[in-house]
C-alpha cells in the first residue's frame, strides 16, 4: 500500500471511530469479538442500510466504513444501532478478505510447512504487553492471566472465522488450561503453538466414557476427549494434550481420551499426549506425528486412521498388563493402518505391540527399538481366532530387547526391505501431497 493509501485508510479509521465514539476499540478483530453479541440486533437492520452499503462498495475498507455511518447517521439511525450493523459488517467483510487473500487462480495453500508452526515469540512479549489486535500481530494470543486476546484455549479457537481457508496461528502461553477444546471441521488451516517455560503449554480435563454429559447422557469413548480436532490441516507443537483420569485395572467406564483426531490431514510435532486407557484416539484421516511423546497403558493408540508416527517415545505406564495399539479396520480394501518408524518403547509393566479391532486390523513397526516390556507373544487377536488369518501384524529390523521374535505369534510376520517399504516413509500418508517439510 502506498502512502497516500496508507493515509486514506488512517483517516477513515479516525473518522469511522469519532463519529461512533469507539476509538479505544478499533481494530478489525477487535471488531468481531465485539460482534458477536450484536449480530441478531443488526440483522434487522439490514434491509434498512442496503442503499448505504451501495453507495460505498468501491471505497477502501475503513473509509467505506466511515461512509456507511454517515449515512446511516442522516437516515436517522442511532449509534449503537449504527454499531450493530457494522460490527456484523467487518465480520463479513473480514471474512470475504480472507477469501480474496487466496490466489487470483483459486488456489488454497493445502499442505503444511514447517514455517506453520513456528511464531517470533520476542515480537508476541512485546507486543502483548500494549495487548495489540490480532491483526497487528498476526497470532491469535492466548494467556490465562489476561494478557492474550483470549483467557481460554476455546476462547481462541472462536475467534478464528468460519470456512478458513488461510493459515491462523494460535500461540498459548505456557501454564494449565483446565478445558476441553474442540477445533471443529469450519475452521481449517489452524496451528496451535505452546510457549516455552520449565513447565510448558498444557491443556487437560478429566473426562471419562462413564461420565454424563450436561444432557444427561452418557458421555462415551468418542466424547470424553480433552482435545478434539476435526479441522482439515491441523498443526500443533509444544504442547501438552492430557486426560488426568487414572484407568484402574479391570475397571469399566474407564476410557479416557486425551487427544481425538478426525481431521483428514493433521500434523502433531513435539507434542506430548498424556492418559492412561485409549490415551490417542487417532479416529479417522491421514495423521503425522514426529517426535511426539504418547503415554498409556491400555490401547493408548487406537482408532481407524491411517498414521504415520515417526521418531516418537511410547511410554508405558501399565502396572500389569497393557497395549500400545489398537487398529480398527474390517475389510481388506480399506485404506487405513498404524505405521511406527523410528520409534522408542519404554516403561512398566507388560505390553503387547498390538491388539486385533477389527478383522484386517493393520499395525506395523519398523526400526524401532524395543525395552524388555513387550510381551514375548508381541500380538493378540483379541479373542477372535479368525483374526489370525486377516490381521495384518508386522515387524521389520527392530532392536532392542522386546524386539526378540522368537516368541512371538506364528501369525505376525517379519518383514523383508520390500514388505516394509510402504510404511518406512510419509508415502504411506500420501504426505507428499499436503506435507511441504
């Protein structure tokens, strides 16, 4: 923008702000949060300021903006009801501005880089402590002591518009956020970044399949998850996802999810994911975790997606018997199934590498290293012999000793170089198509 634009804008914003008396309040974001308590009020007052709107279509943004209210000021419309409509209106057109910011051909940056991931946390300390818009800023902050944009992870989450197809940035100050959050599938292309500290970004809740809801009903696995993201190219770094819940053996009800993904491609990087039974429900879509930290004791991945997790710590935390996966997939054609690569396996307690859900159930790991906590047998079929014949359990050049195979069921296998191939790398996500690192 050149100067004279740049002037043109300025101007318009002092004048749009003097003629409602909100200058303390500007600030395009600054805007939607106050709208949202407005929109039913401005609704009505739509058709009234249509020949307004017409008047100042090609005008810059904030001089449009003073236009519309001084002439709906001559029209003899209040303030607060000038206010209503145009709050609703800078979330439109906030929206629409997002939309335009996409390529003149139509293109949407559909993958994930690693610069989505990263903020210049310096700037974010100086700039929060005048507490700028989100707009100056380009990172929605979130701080629970009040120097963010939001107190709440949740709160964040909101403030990101409907249909996103731009990358928006959420950057959590380190502490306990005692919350559930959930990014639903309207607002894509969010990264969630935790702040550094001795103690970190968490985010935890206590939630178990037993617990009610405020419905009354019964919350289920599905439904006890402290994170759940269903948004399409999610990423998240430097944080804590935990369920605080304590599975005791041979409890019901027990089940309690910490993190739930059922975006079709979401990236998880650094990131620690704390529970005890069904820890991980990696439900459905195509997931890539790197050097996360994945804690349980029973089923502490589980779900039907299809994932690649590299380079990552298994932590058993079982005081008996316990397992790492549970794969969920019933037909052969179905294009689903765990992959470790490079991961680490330690811990308490006796675990098996993986348990049969389904018929064609698919778990495979590879070149990773094994402690002795791995039950000889490696396998089980969960009770359903037939399983033997259709689930597909492999291993191929692990190391360690839990990765002695002498033990282990006739019906696993070990894999050649050729076997192995399409699960050693993001291929196996299709990563090549949405993971640009």
């Amino acid at each position: 923008m050149g100067t004279e634009g740049m002037r043109s804008e300025q101007e318009g914003r002092q004048n749009f702000t003097e003629l409602l008396g909100l200058s303390s309040i500007w600030g395009a974001f600054g805007f939607r949060e106050s709208a949202f308590g407005f929109r039913e009020s401005a609704l009505g007052l739509v058709m009234a300021t249509l020949e307004a709107w017409k008047q100042v279509a090609i005008v810059k943004f904030a001089d449009r903006a003073a236009k519309v209210a001084e002439t709906m000021t001559t029209m003899g419309i209040s303030k607060v009801s000038i206010f209503s409509v145009l709050a609703l209106w800078v979330c439109v057109q906030m929206d629409l501005a997002v939309a335009s910011s996409v390529s003149s051909n139509g293109h949407v940056q559909k993958y994930i880089t690693w610069k989505d991931m990263r903020v210049d946390e310096q700037r974010l300390m100086m700039a929060t402590t005048t507490l700028k818009s989100i707009k100056d800023v380009g990172v929605i902050v979130v701080d629970q002591h009040g120097s963010g944009h939001s107190r709440t992870v949740q709160g964040a989450v909101d403030m990101v518009p409907e249909h996103n197809t731009q990358r928006v940035k959420i950057y959590i100050y380190p502490g306990i956020y005692r919350e559930k959050v959930v990014v639903p599938k309207t607002k894509g292309y969010v990264s969630m970044i935790g702040g550094g500290g001795r103690n970190g970004t968490v985010i935890t809740w206590n939630s178990k399949s037993s617990d009610r809801g405020l419905d009354g009903q019964i919350l289920g696995t599905y439904a006890s998850a402290t994170v759940t993201v269903e948004a399409d190219y999610f990423c998240a770094t430097k944080l804590t996802f935990e369920n605080s819940v304590v599975a005791v053996g041979g409890g019901n009800g027990m089940q309690a999810v910490a993190l739930r993904v059922d975006s079709d491609r979401a990236m998880f990087y650094r990131v620690r994911i704390k529970g005890s039974q069904d820890t991980l429900l990696d439900n459905i879509g195509n997931h890539y975790f790197y050097k996360c930290f994945i804690q349980g004791k029973v089923d502490f991945i589980f779900g039907s997606a299809k994932s690649l997790y590299q380079k990552c710590r298994l932590q058993s935390i079982a005081e008996n018997y316990g397992a790492i996966a549970a794969h969920h997939r019933d037909l052969p054609q179905e294009d689903s199934g765990f992959s470790f690569v490079g991961c680490t396996i330690k811990g308490t307690g006796s675990v098996y590498l993986g348990r049969a859900w389904g018929n064609y159930s698919r778990v495979i790991y590879s070149k990773c290293l094994m402690d002795d906590i791995i039950i000889p047998q490696g396998w089980t079929e969960w009770n359903h012999p037939s399983r033997k014949k259709t689930a597909v359990f492999g291993e191929y050049q692990c190391q360690g000793r839990g990765a002695d195979r002498r033990g282990r069921v006739k019906w696993s296998k070990s894999l050649s170089y050729e076997e192995a191939r399409p699960f050693l790398s993001k291929s196996f996500i299709y990563g090549d198509k949405w993971l640009k690192l």
